[in-house]
C-alpha cells in the first residue's frame, strides 16, 4: 500500500467520497485541493521556484482511510488488517501449501481492486 501513497493525486479517486455520501460541492473542493498541487522551499528568506507535485504523500490519513475503507470486502481466503498506512494479508492455517494458495489468491482479488479503484 505505500506504492499507493506515491501515486499522482489527479489518479485518486476523487469519486469514491460521493459515494460516502460527501455533497458535491465537498468533493469538487476535494478534487481542486489534490489537483495542480505547487511546492517550494523558503530557506532564510530565500524562495526556491515552485514546482508541481506529482507524486507524494496523501493528504491526510482520513482521506487514506476512506480509500481503503472498502477493500477488507474483496478477500475471499485471508485476513486484513489496515493500520494507518500499514496493511497486512494473512491466512491462518498449519499447511504451508493452503497459506500459499489463498494468499496467492487473494493477492490477485487485491491486485484487481487495485486496477478498478486507482487507475
């Protein structure tokens, strides 16, 4: 999941807060807070020239959380747990081969979700 946290903010999905019932005019603001992001340094008083942001870290872990939020649904064979920006996937089980295979499994459920939700 840190790939995610580097992804650029035009590609998350600005959409998934209406969906959580957020009013429109809320996730325009959203979406024009995320977008066309500009960064620079004021070291001493001396101003570096502005650059866009085109990776980096999301805003804030509630907007993180609410992208997440619906993952735990696609698993079929494992576990999750999600801790701010840690997720673990796993599978209790005494043979090594099953723990394999439905992680395997599920990696690819994720691996989907992954294509659909942040394209």
């Amino acid at each position: 999941m840190c790939q995610w946290l580097n992804m650029h903010p035009s590609s998350l999905p600005i959409n998934k807060l209406a969906q959580y019932g957020l009013a429109n005019c809320a996730v325009e603001w959203f979406r024009n807070y995320l977008s066309d992001r500009l960064q620079g340094t004021d070291y001493k008083g001396c101003l570096s020239a502005q650059k866009v942001v085109s990776h980096g870290v999301l805003q804030g872990p509630l907007l993180f959380v609410i992208y997440l939020n619906n993952l735990p649904q696609v698993l079929m064979n494992t576990k999750i747990s999600l801790y701010a920006d840690d997720t673990a996937v796993y599978h209790e089980s005494d043979d090594v081969l099953e723990t394999q295979i439905m992680l395997q499994q599920d990696m690819e459920l994720i691996t989907n979700w992954m294509r659909v939700n942040y394209r």
